[in-house]
C-alpha cells in the first residue's frame, strides 16, 4: 500500500507491506478466515483487516531490496464487485486455469505509524481487478 | 532477497502475536474442494498453520544501481482462450478463490494530501505449504 507525495509513481513516500519471506513469497500472510467474506456465485468479495501490523519500507526499491523499515499498522475494508460475465482461464505455461470476473474494487483505508498517519479520501480509480476460482501448481488441469 | 535473520525473526515475532500457530487443520479435511465452506460453519478465527509456497514464476525488478530483484508476483502475460490475466495468485499448488487489484486514489496524510496506489488481494483455499502437507487457510496479498 503505497502514497506518494504528488501524481503515483512519483516522489514514493512510505511503502506499507508485510515483507518477503525467505521462500520469496511476497507480501502474503496468514489472515483469519473471517477478514475475508467472497461469494464467487454472487460476484463480490470483501477483504477487511484492522490495525494489522506490518512494516513501511519507505518506497518499493528498499522494499524489495529489504531495506530498512519501521513498525507500521494499516486498517482496510475494500470490496470486489464482479463486471460482465465470468471468463475462463487457461494458461499451461504458467499452470493456472480458473474462472474469473473482471472487478471494480473500492477500498477505505488508513496507515499509521509513529509520528504518521493517513487516512484515504472516498472514491478510487479502478486500473485492474479481478476475481475468481482457480486452481495452479499441482492442481492445475489443462482439460 | 531474503530477509535478513533479525527481519524474518521480527515477522514470526509479528505472526506470532496474531496466533499464527492457530488450529486450523480441522477445517482442511472438509475443505478439500478448495471452496469456502459457509460461514455459519466456518471458525472465523481460524489461522493458517503453515506457509504457503510462492509461485515459481515472476517478474525481475532492475533498479537504477544496476541491481535486479526477482519478484514472485504478477508474470507476464501469456495470451489464452480467455481474457489475458496474468497470475493473480501469489500462492502455488493452491486450489481456491483469489482476488487482486490494483486501485489509485487520494487522502490526507499528517504530512499533507497524497495519492495512493494499492495493489492487494487475497487467497482462500486447499494449498501446499512449505511444509510439503496440504492445508487450508486464507491469505491476504499486502
């Protein structure tokens, strides 16, 4: 969860996200099951967490170089809404395959840490979302 | 890319205070679909026991110092029957539901107004974890 100090992609000044496990899993954690509420049928999901600690690595070079970063906390409520009908996937190279909505996603969040806060405006500008049913790695079919 | 050992430990340290180590094997045997069963049976504060694999593929990262980073995350595109996605999973050996955005936008900072770009998801379902068992749990992509 990045904010910039002007337009996005410009003058990065704090870079929320759990870190990179030494698998290289990146910025995935544990949550409990009940922070996510998702009704593929219905074509929404919700995603809801509140003072979930993380860290803030300042912009996204020192992130992914695992730079230093300071005890950071976000709150968020944000929900995929479905648009247009489902599609499906498959992608033999890459071992996934499902089926999938494309998505409008609106989110409220805040981010806190010393000395900082930020608490985000109503309204977003949707550039990509999506949503859906998959299966990859060992799961994955090509029928 | 790793963590370097004081970071990993803060992170489990991080875990362990959410209850990481929570039971959540229970549930894996009812959910062996990889769909979220309801709610009403569901334990909502159920936690992952294990940590899932990241996917195999990625992207790399080159920054202005002439140093790259290989990302598990967001693969190219390759073109399919269906619309061109690429990988919204960060997870693999995964069965389930994902989801993940990217959104901009605008708020107030103690610093002043500033804009954002959050790129989150998440990820529910039967996985693989590094532990080589088969577990159910739910992630969120930060």
């Amino acid at each position: 969860m990045d904010l910039f100090n002007g337009a996005v992609g410009t003058n990065q000044v704090h870079d929320f996200n759990p870190g990179i496990r030494s698998s290289g899993l990146f910025w995935t954690v544990p949550v409990k099951e009940g922070a996510l509420q998702a009704d593929f049928e219905d074509g929404r999901a919700t995603l809801a967490l509140s003072d979930f600690d993380l860290e803030d690595y300042g912009n996204l070079e020192n992130a992914l170089k695992d730079g230093p970063e300071v005890d950071a906390s976000v709150s968020f409520n944000m929900s995929w809404t479905a648009k247009g009908d489902a599609f499906n996937v498959s992608d033999p190279v890459h071992r996934f395959a499902g089926r999938y909505f494309l998505a409008n996603v609106d989110i409220a969040w805040s981010g806190m840490e010393e000395g900082f806060e930020f608490t985000s405006s109503p309204g977003v500008t949707n550039v990509k979302s999506v949503f859906g049913r998959e299966r990859n790695g060992i799961f994955f079919s090509d029928d | 890319m790793g963590f370097s050992g004081s970071h990993e430990h803060r992170l489990w340290h991080s875990l362990s205070r959410r209850q990481f180590l929570g039971a959540a094997a229970a549930s894996a045997g009812a959910l062996a679909t990889g769909l979220r069963i309801p709610g009403v049976l569901a334990d909502t504060d159920n936690l992952a026991t294990a940590f899932p694999v990241p996917i195999p593929q990625g992207v790399t990262v080159h920054f202005p110092d002439a140093t790259s980073v290989f990302v598990h995350h967001f693969p190219t595109v390759v073109p399919n029957d269906g619309l061109p996605i690429s990988e919204p999973s960060e997870i693999t050996d995964f069965n389930g539901l994902v989801g993940l955005c990217r959104v901009t936008g605008k708020g107030v900072g103690t610093t002043g107004p500033l804009s954002f770009q959050v790129d989150n998801g998440f990820m529910s379902g039967l996985y693989r974890g590094e532990d080589g068992l088969m577990h159910h749990g739910t992630f969120a992509f930060i």
